[in-house]
C-alpha cells in the first residue's frame, strides 16, 4: 500500500489471475502453509496479503472479497494469529509456528517472570493484569481497566501494540459494542485476549525448550524459504 497523488494505491494481483486469493478460507490455507504474513506490502517482495490478492475490494466492506473483512473473519475463527507482528504493522501467524514466535519475541518469558526481572513496563503491567483468568477484552475497556485515559497512564495504542510485538496479545476478534438493550451499534472494535486463552498454555509453551535465538532463526529460514529476501530487509520487518 502506498500513496500516490494523493490517494492510497493497492499493488495486488489481476482480478483474473490465476494465482489470486479469492476468499478468507483460502487465505487461512496459505497463513497455514507460509507460516508468517503480514497484511500490507513491505520490503520483502511478495511477503503480503496485499500482493496476492486483487485491490478492486479492498474497503469496500464486502465480506466475500474484501481483504480488509477477511482479518476479521479470520482472527474470529481462531485459526491464525491477527495482530501487530510485524514492525509494529499488522499482519498473521500460523498456529504451528506460534510457539517459535512467542519463544523468540518473549525472549524465553512468560510475562509474570518478565515483571519480576523487571523488564516490563507498569503500563505493560497494568493491561497484562486484565487477561489473568483468561478475559477476551474489548479495546475501549481495556483502555479504561488498565487505567489508561484522561488523568492516567498514557500511551495505550503504543503499550498494546508492544505487547502484540513480544508475543504476549492478539487480536481475537472485531466486534460492535452493545447498547443497554443488548443490541449491537457503531463501527466493529478490537478485542483482544492472549494467545495462550486461544489455544492453550502447553500449545503456546511447547518451544520453550529451544533457545530463542534458535526460534529466530528458524522463523527466518522459514520465510527466506518462501520469500527470499535479504537479511537487512529481514530484520526490518521481523526484528
């Protein structure tokens, strides 16, 4: 995605080329298959949602062919990972290779020992804290649990997107808000949960044995794989 005199310039794929993605299903298979992919073009060629599919739909709020619906829809189904991964964009993480992701991007820490090393921050702290039993959270009352806002913490897009980075928060799902009549009003908001609410503990644990280092280096020789790509543009969209 770019702009260009003005206005925001999609580099996809033709609408009939054979090798477009055409559904939210079909792109699930290919999270599935690649192992890591972000929404948008980067600097690694191909390493997208944008550059397979075609740009004819983005935003236009279709369900069937818009890319920027099929995230939601995709990160409802608990199928892939949805979140800011990527350079602190946003993008998908295979179920398979989540494990490794969280290995290297926690640094071998579950959040609870990384607060008592004191490598994290209050602000970190303080959202942590709203996931304890396992809570799915709207965006909106996380904010204002974790006391951020007017007179408090500052900073909240920026703390959960560093969460989102370390491996510790996704996005689980899009959802409206409810009025006091339990009906659903306003635009689709972010709810978040930890990876470990969405498929477990042992899941999302079972790469703590190998050392980060190794996780990271098996992430990327699983996208050199399918993306060559130099070590510098590597490093600017992985870490």
């Amino acid at each position: 995605m770019a702009i260009e005199s003005g206005g925001w310039i999609m580099r996809g794929l033709r609408w009939d080329d054979p090798c477009r993605i055409r559904s939210w299903q079909e792109l699930i298979q290919w999270v599935d298959e690649v192992g890591f992919l972000p929404l948008f073009k980067n600097e690694i060629s191909g390493f997208s949602v944008e550059e397979h599919t075609a740009d004819l739909y983005w935003w236009s709020g279709d369900p069937g062919q818009d890319p920027w619906e099929w995230r939601q829809l995709i990160a409802r189904s608990g199928q892939v990972a949805y979140g800011k991964f990527f350079a602190k964009k946003a993008g998908f993480v295979s179920k398979a290779w989540f494990p490794h992701f969280a290995n290297w991007r926690r640094d071998g820490y579950d959040f609870d020992s990384r607060w008592d090393e004191e490598l994290a921050s209050l602000r970190q702290k303080r959202i942590m804290d709203q996931f304890a039993a396992g809570e799915e959270r709207y965006s909106f009352e996380l904010k204002r649990l974790a006391g951020f806002g007017k007179g408090g913490e500052k900073n909240f897009e920026g703390t959960v997107t560093d969460l989102q980075m370390s491996g510790y928060l996704l996005i689980r799902d899009f959802r409206q808000r409810l009025n006091k009549m339990g009906q659903p009003y306003g635009w689709p908001i972010a709810v978040y949960a930890t990876p470990e609410a969405l498929w477990g503990y042992e899941h999302i644990s079972s790469a703590y044995s190998v050392e980060p280092v190794q996780s990271r280096n098996l992430i990327y020789q699983q996208v050199r794989k399918n993306f060559p790509a130099a070590e510098t543009a590597l490093r600017a969209m992985l870490g």
